[in-house]
C-alpha cells in the first residue's frame, strides 16, 4: 500500500490532494503534518486512511523520528511561509520557514538512508525575479534572479535539492509552481479574497462596490489547484529525479481581468481603488511560465479553464464564510 | 575615528585585517565576534582599540543589541563554517552556520535602519560549482552550479545579499574568495598541514618522509592572506554597493606543485600516498579566478607570489607548533 508523507498538511493544496487520492489512487495511507490542525474531517474518505501530526518541522529530531516510523514512499513537501509580504516584513522568519524547514527533511531523509522515498519539493515561479517581456514564458532552464526574501528561500531550497539529489543520490524532484486558485483557498491570496467581497456584496443584495487592492495591472499566470495536485501526483510517480518542473497553464492574466471576470458572473459592477500601501517593493510586472516540458514529459495538461475556477470559488464563498 | 565590526574575530583572516588596520588605517576601533575566543592579545596594537565579544550569531537578539550599541561604520563578515568536508557530513549545521547566521546579521542591520554601515560579505569560489575548462577563468556574472552543501549555503547567503542592498537599501558588497594561504592558518587547511608536516620532518632531521593526501592534481587558484586583506579593505571602502567581486590571483596551480615547492624550499623528498576517502564527492577539478574586476574598478593587486607565500608559511610553522 503505498504511503504519502504530506507537509503543511492543513493548507488546501493538502486537501485538494488527498481528494485526487481519494478518486485516483489505490487503498493508500496518508500521514498529515502541519503546525496548524485541519479543519477538515480526516476520518470521513474511504479510500485514504490518513493519520495527522501536530509539529513544526523546525524540531529536526521530531521530523525525523515520524519519518522513521511512517517509511513514506512518497512525500509531498508542501509546507511553506508562502506569503511574499510576509516575506519583506519578517524575513528571517520566512527564510527558516521556508529553507530550514526543508532542510531539516530532506537531511531526515538521508540520516535514514531512504534512497527509495520520492520527494516532491515544491518551489515558486518567484524565483524567477525580475525578467523582461522578451524572456516570456519562463523556462526551467532561464537563470534565475530572486527578487524577495521569500524568493531567496526558495531558490536556495531548490539548490538544496540538487545537491541531496545528485551527491546524496536522494530521489527528489522539484517544481516551480506559479499562482494557483482554487475553492478552500484562505481569503490572505487576493483572487479568494476579491471572490469572498464580491460575494458578500452580492449577499447583501448590492448591484455595484468599490473594492480596495493592490497593482492590478500586473499579469500573472493561474492554474487550477485541481489541475496543480494532479501534475504534483504524475511528478511524485513519473518525474525525473534531480530535475526542475514549471507547474503552470502558460497563460497570463492582468489581475483586473480577474475581478472583472468574477464581477460578470455575479451580476455586479465593482469600482477599483489602488492603495498604494498595498503595493510590494521590486514585483514583478509580468510572470507566465511555460508548460512545456511537464506537458511533453508526462503528458500532463491544465483542465480547468480560468472561468471554471473562477466559478467554483464563488461557489464555494456562496457557501462558506471563511 | 572609523569603527569595524569583525565577525568571525578568532581565524587567521580577521588576525591579518586587523595586521593591515594597524599599520594602514588612521587609529580605529575594532569590536571582534566570535564563538570561539582569540588566541592572541587584542591589546598589543598601538593604532587600532578591539574589543571582543565571545558569542554565537545564531542569537539573533544579541547582535542586533552588540550592533546597535556598537554602530559600526564597516561591517567585515567573516564567520563561516567554511569546510566543504564538515558541510558533506553536516549540511545542517553547515547551512545554518553560514547563511542563518548571515541572515541574522543583516538583519539586525535592516532593523536598526543602519544604512550607512558598509558590509562585506565574504563568499566563496565554490559557489561556481563544476564548470567546464573552457569557461575558465571564472567571471563574476558566470551561472553559479554550487555542488556541495556548503557551497548552497554560500549562495545564499549572497543572494540574500543583493536582496538586502536591492530592496531594503542595505550597504553591502559582496565577494567570491578563492583559497587563501599565509601564515597562522590553521592546520586543518591543506597547504598549511602540509607545511606543518613537511616542517616537522625537517625538525626531525629527516631528509625525505610520506605524505597521505586527496586528490593533489586539483588545480587551485591560492591567493596570499595579506593581500585578501587588503583586497577587503578596499571593498570596504571603495567597493560599488550590491555588486560581487572575485578575490583571487588569477593562476592555476595542482596541489601537486604546492608540495613539490614547498618540499624544494625545505630541501626534503616527499613519496606522496593517495588516500582515497579523502576524495570528496563532486569535487572541482580545476578553479580558477578572473580577477580583472576588482583590478579595474578599484586598483588592487596581488603582490605576493606563491613562493614567498610558502616560505612564510613555512618560517611560521618553524616556530609555532599550532
């Protein structure tokens, strides 16, 4: 049977993932980890039997001991301080919850010499950093310029993947995931967090709004989680070890598309004010990646059209307050 | 009266720093940081006051404190864990002892809005990672492939530097030092064990003796110690905020060589024995530096020859034990 280890367990990439288990997998065993406790009912699927540990995988020994005990064939490294403003305001912080974290896994993992466990390290299309228009889309092999304190953490856990997979002949592989939206997503990332306004205002019987944002001129590139835990499950199965993954639809959207888009299906009209508090030093203008490599490697393709997530996360704020 | 604050106090590149501020600089204040404390007399100089504080900078409060109470002009950044052997065997400890506490470092600098202490952040040659002949000699904006735990943490650390200079507007300047040789290094390096050796051969009235080494047809780019100093000096003081210079001689020479000089020098025969477990995985067979930036930009040189630094290398150990 075999056994997924999943950090940052309570985040809804997790969740959406033990879904496509529970739909597309064989009877398997999932171990939870996240210093947060689900909110969900981990009891209530048939097909994946999961168990959950409350930590924080700065406590090395701990992450090692679980790591012991459960002899995961399969882990799925999910846990991150993913915020990039989180980043800027505390990144000391962001950098251990981000690189140590990961460090202290993957060395978990050699201490026990599980040559045989496949790990998924996920990485963020921020690692990029800056680029110019005439270099999209971005590409596994295009050099990569952090911008943000967030963005450092993860290049240096990206390098750390190379180094364990090529000199300590650890099975990782990695990604390079770009915006990703979705029903369950925590209203703190602006497309769920515009979804549940827009809804509200609807709720309360209003035709028309005024919405406060950041920059939304800025075009970035989104994939469904659906489609993103579906290319996470083909690399943790069929990637190649020691390589590098865009997850990514290959699209650009500017983000005031978006709140027009959501605005449409719902039937009111919003008015958009810039806070210019709101706006991040060094963001990136423009970020869409390429597809291809993951398209053509593992015949992985995005689904869901843009409309459709859009859809579901009005859906699910229609029935959801947080 | 210009205040540095030296991290790493108690190795021999801080021990030859201040050497340069006592006979280069105006009178000057010195407060040295380190976890281990110094083995000489702080007090002997004439022109430069220290003071030292025996301390860990992984206690992120404590440096902002000592920084804050201190405010240093210069910031010269030495700690580091800095063997590639430790970090294969200890990446953890290896990483947190070079990027956290880099990290924890600027920082605290960020926190206290000290905009105007200039830092120098010392990295590695390492951080080019294997590269093939023909790209030698290494540049400054060559693609970093950084092939060992220490050589991640290395980039790191100055990828968290163009950060800190970039967006939050830290003074920071960065290098890429090559191996550095001179008297008073301690013993666990190569070319100083070697000497050590060959020197209590001759001591023992030996006219030839065998040597257990690694790989000795490495090619390394060695720069003498006095003149990394004053290359730190001036990249202090004049270096171009966020930009990264190589530190090196700009020539080649097989470990092999530096033995058979040396061996010259003392007027021994040496039989050389390989000892394959001292071969390190994913090792680089030849470095070499281009240093035609930081002689173009800021006039330095290397003076020192190979030679000369051998027989002072060797005077040293002929009167030290340790």
């Amino acid at each position: 049977m075999n056994k997924y280890l999943i950090t940052g367990f309570s985040g809804f990439v997790a969740r959406h993932f033990v879904e496509y288990l529970e739909n597309h997998e064989k009877p398997c065993m999932v171990k939870g980890i996240d210093i947060l406790r689900p909110d969900f009912n981990i009891n209530h699927y048939k097909n994946v039997k999961i168990s959950f540990e409350n930590m924080d995988l700065l406590s090395k020994d701990r992450i090692k001991h679980i790591i012991d005990e459960f002899q995961p064939n399969y882990i799925l490294h999910l846990a991150s301080f993913s915020s990039v403003a989180f980043s800027w305001n505390e990144p000391v912080q962001s950098f251990k919850n981000n690189t140590n974290i990961f460090l202290n896994l993957v060395d978990a993992v050699r201490k026990l010499n599980l040559l045989n466990t496949r790990i998924l390290s996920i990485g963020s299309s921020e690692e990029y950093g800056t680029v110019n228009k005439e270099k999209l889309p971005l590409r596994e092999d295009d050099r990569l310029n952090p911008v943000s304190p967030y963005a450092v953490a993860r290049v240096a856990q990206e390098t750390l993947s190379r180094v364990y997979a090529n000199s300590y002949n650890l099975d990782i592989v990695m990604t390079r995931s770009f915006n990703h939206i979705g029903p369950l997503q925590n209203s703190v990332f602006v497309v769920s967090s515009w979804a549940k306004q827009l809804v509200e205002l609807k709720k309360a019987g209003k035709s028309r709004g005024r919405m406060v944002t950041g920059d939304v001129s800025i075009v970035r590139d989104f994939t469904d989680v659906r489609d993103v835990v579906r290319a996470y499950y083909l690399l943790l199965h069929n990637g190649c070890k020691g390589q590098v993954y865009n997850v990514c639809s290959g699209s650009g959207f500017p983000l005031k598309d978006i709140i027009d888009m959501m605005a449409g299906q719902l039937n009111v009209e919003v008015e958009i004010h810039i806070d210019p508090r709101l706006i991040r030093p060094a963001d990136n203008r423009i970020i869409i990646g390429s597809n291809e490599k993951i398209k053509q490697e593992l015949g992985w393709e995005n689904r869901i059209p843009l409309e459709q997530s859009l859809q579901d996360i009005i859906k699910y704020w229609n029935t959801h307050t947080n």
